[in-house]
C-alpha cells in the first residue's frame, strides 16, 4: 500500500469528507448454475430476485476509499484480488483502499469455488469484476459533500447458539450511514450476526434475508444500503439450535425469509435515527494477505474482513479491544464451509486486533 504516493484524484478544496454510491445487477442468465455449500450445483429456472453488488465510496485526506458487498455465498481470494484491481481502477484509488463483504447468500453463482463445471462460469468470472468496477464507477460520478456517522444497537430474540439457548449470539445491529452535506441519504452499511444460509443437523435454510433488508432501507430513503455478513458461524435463526424439536418458523418459507429482512431494517433505521454525522474524517487501510484479514477505517468506522469463518465472540472481543471505534466485522468473506470456524482462533483475533491498531483503531 502506498500512502505516501500521490492519489490520482483530486480532493476537495475544503478538505472534508465526500462520499458517493453505486450499485449494479449481477444476476447471471436463467439456466446458469447457482448453488451454496448446502447442495450440489443446479441450472436456475427463473429470478425472484436480482442479486446486486453495492459500493460505497469515500474521499477525505487526499485519499478515496471504498466498501463492496456483493450478493453471494462467498468470495476466493483470487477473485477478491481482481475485484479490488477493477473498482481501483474505475474509481482512481489503490487496490488495498478497497474493502470486500458480501451478504452469505446461499443460492448464488459458485464465485467462492473453480469446481463448478458450467464452462459459462468462466466467462461469469471474469466478467464479474467489471460490473464491480462498473458500480464503483457510477459511485465516483455521484462524489459529493458528505457527512457520516456510525452507531450501534442490537436485534435480540430472534437468533440463538448453535448449541441452545444458554449460548449468547452476538445481538449487535452496527450501522454506517452516510449523508451529504444537506441530510439526504447517500448510502448505509450495516451488519448483523445471522448466517442467510445454515445447514447440518438443524436442517436447511436458504433465504436472503439480507436482500430484503437492504431494498426495504433503499425504499425508504436512506440511499445505497450494502450489508456485510457479521461474525455467525455459531449462530442460527430464531429458536434453531441443535437438538429443538419445536421451532418456530419450522416451515422456513419465504414469508419467514422477509419476515427476519424487514425487521432487522426495523432496527437499521432506529439505529441510524440516533447518528451524529461530521464531515471531518480521516482514512486508512492495513492488511494480512497471508492470513486473510483486511482493515479499512474511515472516521470512528472501522470494517473488518476475515476470509475464515468465526464464532459470534470474534465479533464482541474485537469491539470491547477497540471502545473508542465503531466495529463493522465481516467474517467468512472467501465461503469456506459452514460448519466450520465454530472455535475461537486465539491468535488470529490478536493479528486482527494488531493490524485494527496499525489502521488507527482505538
């Protein structure tokens, strides 16, 4: 990374935030092969809803930075590095200055795996990074004078421990919003630790609830709404914990899919009611290629990416470590198995927290 370098972009004159969003289709043609570590892959036969990648963009400090959530299980590294090289790209900044998530979806294109064997897949592969690049570029049309503010809350009862009831899931709803500099929406990140697909002896659910959540916050005005699946490889739905013979929602319908997505916009929108926005912020990024883990802070924001699947604690001792930031933790960003992960990686959350700090997170 090259903080030192010159940027190819301009900042404003007055030297405060300014922020832009875009959002592009990235729904692949009905018959191509969709899947999620749930089942085998299988041609669609129609679209109930598009799947979408969303860019958020921010410029302060003579540096521009972006966050990218797309709809999909999971991102491989390798297409990680080329959808950061695309936005880089069409928006004039650094490849490091871009962070990943995605949703968890679990009925999407295999982008997490190379074994699907529709020769269409390739194609999908490589044209995928453009559309990125695409929405980054519609991001950087939109570049404005902006403010921006991050709170937290929480959705409780309505997840539970892999294990039972006696097991705390993280509850914590974290939210991003982004404003001009009149109030008006230009876009918000949120998180939520609840997996959109879970599988195993609790049987199987597969529904975008994120989706869900997103368009009914971009309906009510709040701009470009992108979530970043949160620390949940412990966590289930609702009552669903191993061993309950009687859960609720046990039919898990579609219903029960936007049920969970419009209540946790519910919460979203409360939660960004009480956000105190400023124009003055400062931006940096760090990295651990090795070990998966990306940092981008903006402001008190602080996102980070783990390509590794963690338990719902990852997330709390990474927020009580940093009081004075505001945590956004993304983990499972490459796919990997989802029964995987349950266990607390000791040394990676010290890494993370190491490089959190060297990115200015207190």
């Amino acid at each position: 990374m090259p903080p030192e370098a010159s940027p190819p972009f301009r900042a404003g004159d007055d030297g405060l935030l300014r922020a832009g969003a875009g959002r592009a289709t990235i729904t692949p043609p009905v018959g191509f092969k969709v899947c999620g570590p749930e089942f085998d892959p299988t041609p669609t036969t129609g679209i109930d809803d598009d799947l979408l990648v969303r860019v958020l963009l921010f410029e302060a400090e003579a540096r521009r930075v972006a966050i990218c959530s797309l709809d999909v299980w999971g991102i491989a590294p390798a297409l990680q590095s080329k959808i950061r090289d695309a936005i880089a790209e069409s928006c004039s900044t650094y490849a490091p200055f871009v962070w990943l998530t995605c949703t968890g979806n679990g009925t999407s294109p295999p982008t997490w795996s190379d074994a699907c064997d529709d020769p269409r897949y390739g194609n999908y592969l490589s044209y995928l990074p453009e559309v990125c690049g695409g929405a980054a570029a519609l991001a950087s049309s939109s570049m404005q004078s902006a403010a921006m503010g991050v709170n937290s809350g929480k959705l409780t009862d309505v997840t539970t421990g892999v294990s039972g009831p006696g097991e705390e899931p993280d509850e914590a709803v974290a939210v991003c919003s982004v404003t001009t500099s009149k109030g008006e929406g230009i876009g918000q990140l949120f998180s939520f630790s609840c997996p959109a697909m879970i599988r195993g002896d609790d049987g199987r659910w597969t529904g975008d609830f994120p989706a869900y959540a997103s368009w009914a916050l971009e309906q009510a005005g709040g701009g470009i709404a992108a979530f970043a699946r949160g620390s949940d490889a412990d966590v289930r739905p609702y009552n669903w914990y191993r061993g309950n013979e009687d859960r609720s929602h046990a039919n898990r319908t579609a219903q029960d899919v936007q049920a969970l997505g419009l209540l946790l916009a519910t919460q979203v929108s409360t939660v960004a009611k009480n956000i105190d926005h400023r124009r003055n912020v400062s931006v940096e990024a760090a990295a651990d290629d090795d070990r998966g883990v990306r940092v981008l802070r903006v402001g008190d924001l602080v996102c980070i990416g783990v390509d590794r699947p963690q338990p719902s604690t990852f997330a709390r001792h990474l927020r009580k470590a940093m009081p004075r930031s505001k945590v956004i933790v993304s983990t499972n960003v490459a796919g990997l198995p989802a029964e995987t992960g349950e266990e607390l990686d000791v040394d990676l959350e010290l890494d993370v927290l190491e490089i959190a700090r060297s990115a200015g997170a207190r």
